[in-house]
C-alpha cells in the first residue's frame, strides 16, 4: 500500500502558499493572521477540502490539488513541522481585525 496515491491539498494565493494561522485577542478585537510562503516543498498537506475552501473563501486563496504516496505525504507533513518551527523563515502574513 505505500505506493497508493493519495489526493492532498494546498491552499495558494497567487504565488504564495497557505502555511499557518494564528490568532489573539488584543483590545477586545480578535486578530488573526496567515502566514504564507513560495516554497511548496514546507506547505502543509491538507487530507480534505472542507476545511481548505472556507480557510481559501476567507483571503481570497484557491485550491491546488496533488496526488502522491502516503510516504510522500508524510514527508511534506514532516518539512512543514521543520519548516514551523525554523525561526528564521522567509514568511508573508495578512493580518485580518474583526
């Protein structure tokens, strides 16, 4: 079974990739920001579309499909935790105030 392909998903805003969301309270308004970068190879690999088409309706993003192997699959999910957690990152973030 670990050569099955799997479907996955990121979200893209123009050249840029969907990487984290964040969110505080500050002064009775809710902030929340997304961070975004151009090396698909540290995106997360979304499992299922739900939840990718209300995170890429709420900035204006859309969604790029990939098919690939399981293994293949945990390896991007592995990049991406090193990637998190890598502090000098080369990040672009929208900041959204409600």
């Amino acid at each position: 079974m670990p050569n099955k392909e799997y479907a996955y998903y990121f979200i893209k805003l123009g050249r840029l990739y969907y990487v984290n969301e964040s969110c505080r309270n500050a002064k009775r308004k809710e902030i929340s920001s997304y961070e975004f970068t151009n090396d698909e190879l540290v995106v997360f690999p979304f499992d299922t579309q739900s939840i990718e088409k209300q995170t890429a309706d709420e900035y204006g993003g859309y969604i790029v499909a990939r098919n690939d192997t399981f293994e293949n699959d945990i390896r991007q999910g592995e990049r991406y935790i090193k990637y998190i957690d890598y502090k000098d990152k080369n990040i672009w973030k929208l900041y959204n105030v409600k």
